[in-house]
C-alpha cells in the first residue's frame, strides 16, 4: 500500500535522525539522499562511463518491458495516424 507514511513525516523522521547522527546517512545513504543534499560524494569525471553504461542498461530494461521512447511532449505522440 503506497504511502503508509505520508512524505512529510518521512521527511521530518529522516531529518531528526541525521540531526541526531549523522553517522547514520552512511548506512542507508539511498534513503537519507531523498531528503538530504550532498549525502553522496560528488561524481568524478572517471565516472561518467560507468553511469553512461548503467544508463544505457536501465534504457534497455524499461523498452524490454514494455516502456516506450515515444516523444511525450505530445499528448498522443505515440499513435498511428
């Protein structure tokens, strides 16, 4: 059941926590980046490939399953005429 917890009080308990302890972000650094900036370290140009890869992959996933590359910045750009 999505948001059993309404987002603002999520928001509020991951904020408390990291006041308390910021040791805790790097635990669970995919939750408190939701809601705190700059949990993780800034990217590095060697980098860059390796997120262009995974990238691609994750491109490659969402068309396997169904998600298309239609242009949305048209309400029914993805029908035919």
């Amino acid at each position: 059941m999505p948001f059993q917890v309404k987002p603002s009080t999520m928001a509020s308990v991951v904020k408390g926590l990291y006041a308390l302890r910021p040791d805790w972000a790097q635990l669970a650094p995919a939750l408190f980046s939701r809601f705190i900036p700059q949990i993780h370290p800034p990217v590095l140009e060697s980098d860059l490939l390796r997120y262009a890869s995974q990238d691609r992959k994750l491109q490659m996933e969402l068309s396997l399953n169904g998600f298309s590359r239609c242009d949305q910045s048209r309400k029914r750009a993805c029908e035919e005429f």
